[in-house]
C-alpha cells in the first residue's frame, strides 16, 4: 500500500500497525548497531497477532525458542487526540506526543520503570497506557512463554487504526526507537527485573 505523506510530519497508508513495529525495531538495532551493546540483541517479526490472541501465534513460539531474559514488544495504540475520542477508555495518546508505555499485567513493572526513567533522563515524550487485562498485542503470548519472560510494551499512537488511513506521526516512530535503542544500552548481564 503507498504511504502518503502528510503535513506536520504525518503519513497514512493501510497496515501501518503492523509495518511500523518492523521499522521501530529495525531502526533501533540500526543505532545499537555501532554501539556494541553489553547485552544481546534479537529482533523478532512475528505473525498471528491479531488472529492468534488464544494462541499466541508467532511471538508465543520465539519467544520459547529463544527464551530472552526481557522482551520489549513494539505496538500500537489508538491515538485519542480528535473530537469525540474516547479518552476515558483508551488514554490520552496524541500524534506527536511520543510513544505509549503500558502498564497491566502483562507488562513487568521493573522494566516499565526502566523505559520511563530512560525517557525522561533521555527527555523523550511519553504517555503511560492502563492495560489491567489483556493487551492484545504480542505481549500477552511473550509473558507467558517458559517460566515467564519479563515483557515491556512500547505503542506509537495510531489514528483511526485498522481501516484503511491509519496515521501515524514520524517523530513517534522516531521516539519510540530511540527509547528503545537508549534502554538498550543500560542493560547488564546483572539486571534483576523481578519485582520486589
């Protein structure tokens, strides 16, 4: 599908949810890529998400197989920053306003703290998403994997997702990849994320 490119930085296209997680993560392991990280790096493209929430589809299997001590899935989620959104379900997430970090069950809270003092140390705009269920994102399936896989969950907000004009703001994909490439870079062989 062609993006078409917006004012203000904006684009729009069709499957943007999915495609943007490829590119946040691809652009972050581009500027760990010289950076020679004290921690391994893998990056994981999936599939079956939106079909396989009892499943688990492809991130459910990953991660088994390549049982990561930390997971940090890239997503989505509903950019709520236009006349009649619903903000008391969803959030205030706005294009341009930086990435989403959520908070739920299926996100550990050691390394939600971890991506927020990054954030604000590295004074990358954010909003906090509340996820008390399911996230129905890859997340769900990674925190469940083994013994458990302590998950973090970093959304880009999204305008009118699923149809065929999502839009996304360029800065946020930006963002998003640099807080991930910058939380990267703390990790240590030593890092403990269980709560406590």
């Amino acid at each position: 599908a062609p993006v078409i490119e917006l004012s203000h930085d904006r684009i729009a296209s069709r499957s943007i949810d999915n495609r943007m997680g490829a590119l946040v993560a691809l652009e972050a392991l581009r500027r760990l890529a010289g950076d020679r990280p004290r921690a391994g790096v893998i990056a994981v493209a999936t599939t079956q998400e939106e079909i396989g929430l009892s499943s688990g589809g492809g991130a459910r299997s990953g991660a088994f197989g390549l049982d990561p001590k930390i997971a940090i899935v890239v997503d989505v989620t509903h950019a709520t920053d236009y006349p009649g959104a619903e903000k008391k379900g969803h959030g205030d997430h706005s294009l341009g306003g930086g990435p989403a970090l959520c908070r739920g069950s299926a996100v550990n809270p050691v390394l939600f703290q971890r991506l927020a003092d990054v954030a604000e140390r590295e004074k990358i705009p954010f909003s906090v998403e509340a996820a008390p269920g399911r996230t129905s994102t890859d997340a769900d399936s990674i925190v469940m994997a083994r013994a458990g896989i302590a998950t973090a969950l970093v959304s880009v907000p999204n305008r009118y997702m699923h149809t065929p004009n999502e839009m996304v703001a360029l800065e946020d994909l930006d963002r998003a990849a640099e807080l991930i490439a910058a939380t990267v870079r703390t990790f240590t062989a030593a890092d403990d994320f269980v709560p406590r």
